[in-house]
C-alpha cells in the first residue's frame, strides 16, 4: 500500500496520524527534499510541488526537473548549498546548480483541517515557511461507499445532473423549503401567468400515441391558465440567443393549444420539459411559448406580471451553460469544465490518489486537488442577457445547471450542490435576494446600485425592451419600499438618484427612455450614486411623461474661472464633440458629505440647452470641494426653473 510514497507522506497519510494533526499541522520536509521525493515518484510530493512550488522556481529549473525525472526505484540527491532568498539546488549525478526563487533550504507544512466533527481531513493548506501568505489550498474527497468516506466529507463532482441520485436529492431540497422556509412561502395576492406548457399526460389522436408514463410522452401543449387549477408549476430562465425558431403567434395559437412534439421544441426547451416531468411536475412557464409575441397589449400585460410569475413558481430553472435557445444544457461538458478549474501540468491534471489504512483493515482511497472555488463568472451567457437578472432574483427556489454541478439556492440558502461537493461554493456570487429576511435591513441604495450595476452590463436584443427587461424587480421593491420608481429614478430620493454617471465600456443611447435615466443608454456600465448629500440645492417639481422639471442654479462656462479644468473632470454619457464642449452647462444639485475615504464634492449634472429652459443631459460633474473651493462659485447663479428630457 503506498509503495510509491517518500517516508514523511506515509508518515503524514496513516490513520492514527491523521487523528493527531487533523485541526493542526504536519512538518513535512524541506523544498529540496521535496522535489528529490517528485522525481523519485512520490504522488503526494509531485502533488505539492505542481500545487505550491511551481510557481516560485525559474522556468529553466522547472525544465531540467522535468527532464530528470527517474522511475520510482531510482533516487535523484538534491543537495542544498546557499541562504538567502534565492538559492541553488545542486544535483550530484550533473555537476549542475539551478536556481530558486526561495530558499531551498525551507521547511513545508501541511495544515489538516476538518469541516465537521466526524470528519478528519476535509481540505490540506499546504505552507512554505518564509512564503507569508502563499498557500496552497486543497480538498480531500472520495466515494461515498469508499471505506475512507468516514475520514472527509467530501464527495465526488455530480456532473450528471440527470442522474436519479442528483434528481432525488433536488426534489428533497424542494419540499424541505415548502415545508420549512417561512420566507419562501407563497405570497397571498398571486397571479398566475395566462398561459402554462402542459407536459403530463395528454392523448394526442393525430399522431396516434395511447396515454403513456410522462417521462416517454412525446408531446406537450399549451392551456389556458383559466381551465385549470393551477397550483404547482416549474418557470425556465435562459438565453434567447437570437430569433427563437418557436414561439407563440396569435396564427400558431390554436396548433400549441391541439398538440406540439417534443422533438420539435429547441434543444433548451426539451431539456426543460424533461426536467420538468423528472422534477414531479406537470406545468412548465416558458416566455416564449406562454406569451403571445405578435400581440403587444398581452406582451405588456405579461411583462407586468413578471415579478408574481417567477416569485410564486415551485421552482425556476436557471440554464445557465447555454447560449442559446437551441444548445441545450443538460448535456454540458461539466467535467472538462472542473478540470479546466483546477489546471492541468504536464498534460494531466493535477491531483493525488493517497491510499489509507482504517482500523477494520479495509483500504480507502482519498483524492486530493487544488481548492475549486465556484465564482459564478459574469462571462456565463445567463449572465449576459438583462432579462436574466430578474429571472435569477425574484425566484423562491432556483435550479442552476451551472457548468460544474446542479445547484440548489432559495430565499433562507445560498446556492448548494444536490450531495456534499468538494467545490467550494461558499465564496461564490450569490444573486441579491429582495424577498428574504436576509435584505430586510439591507440599505435600500446599497441593493439598487447593486442592481443597476449588474443590470447595465448585460445585453437586451431590443433596445425598447430595456425599460421593461428590470420591470419585475422594480414592482416588487416599489411594493416593498411603498415608494415609486420611474425610469429607474426613484421619487423619495430622486435628487441623488439622478447624479448616476457611466463608469466604463461603450454606450448607445436609444429614444426609449429620458436623456436624464440610465435606462437611456443600451451598453456601458452604469453606477448609480451612493454618496448621501450634505447639501441639496435643487428643487424637483415633477414628472411629466419623459420631462423632468427643477428649480437649479445654472452655470454656463463663462460663468466657470476654470471651465476647461472642470469639463476635463466631467463623466460624460457619450463622447462629446468639440463643437459640444462650449455649450455644456452645469446644473448644480447639490454637496456631498465628507466621509473617512472621501472629501466633500459638488455634483452637477452637464447639460446641453436645446431650447430656452430645456436641457439634455451629457454626464456628470464631481468637483471635489477642498480643490476648487467649489460651492461658492456654484452658488453664484439665481436658481431658474428648467426642465430636462
């Protein structure tokens, strides 16, 4: 048993060590005696020097290791000579010295740690004194019916999400939150969408098919939520990814309503239905297909009930890996996926298979691999499209077919694997929530920045669905903060809410929506202000379809001493031209207090005069008070009434 093992890993891997340093810490041996123990054919050794050492030797060393390497029952001596913080490694049978970025001379330490009490080595940190906070982190896994399984609680990647182990443990997690979560509970006033997918049992005479189990059922149609008793129903969250080869038409109605084959649905959309029927349920909600795209009245109508759609299905499939309708995500590479996160050296990759001993005499097997940290990257096409941010907030429950696993998240839990994953899931990006007790004293700005941030960095097809794309989650905080939002503008704080500026990334503004909305530009990354205000200058009068009406000082650039210094600092929406640049003015809103990491600024927004009184907004000036002495100049026009569009 572990032959291949140096004397201080068969040392370190027995049972009745492990028991010693589980919690604490195993010395191992020096760097040099470390790489002598790789090229002899030590896996765990190898392990640490791919994990931990790699990176802090020279590329010519690294080579000549490599080209050293000996079979298992020939030793290679590296002598150390030398202190300091880059030190030579010398090989008797060459003559040669090669070079370190450490001192070889270096003690490793492996740190054992233990998720729970019956667990003994759950993850490894593997230490190299002198490195100050480098570590190389790892997890120990292995089977579940393994004799090691009493050792760590980790267990394998379950990249088959359609596995009956992996569904049963989704529909467990499911009806533990029905049964438990008082903040996933249905709301009261729900309303139900119009139209839902029936994917059960449906007797369909033309092509012939007697009433079979779901799971073999070769059709689906769409019903009229008003025949049924609707109580139960699966929601899908994907990516359109262009035109969609099905969708619902007023001429195409009565066909969806008589029969659709599965087999002819995009691939996104069968593996929905399939989820669906694996999952216990008989209803489906697909926008496409439950929405009548050529009517605009039922598409407004829909869109407006968004929030109570996704907020009360049973659960809300997220499909994360595909970037289009017609992909599909169940047949995902998940497991190149995993291995893509945790490298590959010397074309294999890295882990190491430790053979232990228990007390009964059985031989288990723990894997051990670099710590997998699930980051949820924005790069993931389900967080590209804008749509998609309220599909992932506004659910209770979510499945996330993700690339690595299926992930389990509602309003009480953080997103989890269906078994206990050697993953780390606990570091990733977890959607905001808006309905859990979790945001109940959340600060009301903090989350809509949050929001706006995320929102304007993802894509909407059609320019003129922007407005509507954040609809859902505005009605629901409207609601919860008894406050109204228009144009992504709320009222009780309407002043701060208007000094939001383009931070970055190239943007378009569209007729859809007021010059003074971020919801008028379609690309670039918007923050909105979250600086409170010391002073508030201006006055807001009102609202009136896309004009917005103040009483504010006006500052046109000759009234400025340094105009030239303060256009250089303003933010602009667009790219001004230079024809533009002596025609901006600045409409003066207000200061901002001064906090611990920032000074007190002037806020103004920079404006073009169309017509006597009628401005269009070009950015945002922020003048740092201490600098420019800032308000007293600002202060010096008499307020005007103006109005902006």
């Amino acid at each position: 048993m572990n032959q291949g093992l140096c004397e201080p890993c068969r040392g370190l891997f027995n049972l009745e060590q492990l028991r010693n340093v589980s919690g604490g810490c195993y010395r191992h041996s020096q760097v040099k005696t470390i790489i002598g123990s790789f090229l002899d054919g030590c896996p765990f050794c190898e392990f640490v020097y791919h994990v931990m050492l790699y990176d802090h030797v020279e590329s010519s060393l690294h080579e000549r290791i490599m080209q050293m390497k000996k079979p298992r029952n020939r030793s290679l001596l590296l002598e150390y000579e030398g202190d300091g913080d880059s030190d030579d490694c010398y090989n008797s049978e060459t003559g040669e010295y090669m070079r370190f970025k450490m001192n070889g001379g270096c003690w490793v330490v492996v740190h054992v740690q233990s998720k729970t009490e019956k667990s003994l080595v759950d993850g490894l940190e593997i230490e190299v004194e002198g490195l100050y906070g480098n570590w190389g982190l790892c997890r120990a896994y292995t089977a579940q019916d393994d004799p090691c399984s009493e050792l760590t609680s980790f267990r394998p990647f379950e990249t088959d999400v359609t596995s009956p182990t992996v569904i049963a443990a989704a529909r467990q997690l499911i009806a533990s939150c029905q049964d438990s979560h008082l903040d996933c509970h249905d709301k009261v006033d729900a309303q139900p969408p119009s139209r839902i997918i029936d994917v059960g049992k449906i007797k369909v005479n033309e092509v012939g098919v007697g009433e079979v189990d779901a799971g073999k059922w070769p059709c689906v149609k769409l019903r009229n939520t008003r025949d049924l008793e609707l109580k139960d129903y699966v929601a899908l969250s994907y990516c359109w990814g262009g035109e969609q080869p099905m969708k619902l038409l007023s001429t195409n109605r009565a066909k969806y309503e008589d029969c659709v084959l599965l087999a002819e649905l995009p691939k996104t959309l069968q593996d929905a239905v399939e989820c669906t029927r694996a999952l216990g349920y008989r209803y489906l909600w697909v926008d496409a297909l439950c929405i009548m795209q050529d009517v605009q009245s039922e598409k407004l109508k829909e869109i407006g009930n968004m929030a109570s759609i996704y907020r009360n299905a049973a659960v809300t499939i997220i499909a994360a890996v595909a970037r289009s309708v017609n992909e599909g995500y169940l047949n995902y590479d998940r497991l190149s996926s995993i291995q893509s996160k945790f490298g590959f050296k010397e074309s294999k990759p890295i882990n190491c298979h430790i053979e232990v001993e228990l007390n009964n005499g059985q031989i288990g097997t723990l894997v051990i691999i670099p710590e997998i940290v699930w980051d949820d990257p924005k790069t993931m096409p389900i967080n590209e499209r804008g749509w998609c941010l309220q599909e992932s907030v506004l659910p209770r429950r979510l499945l996330y077919y993700g690339p690595e696993e299926l992930l389990f998240r509602c309003h009480t839990i953080d997103c989890q694997p269906m078994t206990p994953s050697v993953i780390d899931y606990t570091k990733g990006i977890n959607p905001p929530r808006i309905l859990s007790h979790q945001q109940r004293g959340s600060n009301p700005k903090s989350l809509w920045h949050d929001f706006v941030l995320d929102f304007s960095e993802r894509k909407v097809s059609v320019p003129a669905d922007r407005t509507y794309a954040i609809t859902g989650i505005i009605e629901e905080l409207q609601w919860r903060w008894d406050d109204e939002c228009i144009w992504g503008i709320w009222k009780s704080r309407l002043l701060e809410d208007l000094c939001w500026k383009r931070r970055e990334g190239t943007s378009v503004r569209t007729q859809h929506a007021p010059c003074w909305s971020w919801m008028s530009f379609n690309g670039g990354i918007v923050e909105v202000n979250h600086r409170p205000f010391e002073h508030v200058d201006a006055i807001f009068h009102g609202i009136a379809g896309k004009e917005l009406h103040l009483t504010c000082r006006v500052m046109t650039n000759i009234m400025i001493k340094f105009h030239k210094r303060y256009f250089e600092r303003c933010q602009a929406d667009v790219e001004i031209t230079e024809a533009d640049t002596n025609e901006i003015n600045y409409l003066y809103i207000g200061s901002t207090k001064q906090e611990e990491w920032s000074d007190s600024v002037d806020i103004a927004i920079a404006a073009i005069e169309l017509e006597k009184g009628v401005f269009r907004r070009e950015g945002l000036l922020q003048i740092g008070i201490p600098e420019y002495g800032g308000t007293a100049e600002f202060m010096e026009p008499e307020p005007t009434k103006i109005t902006l569009i």
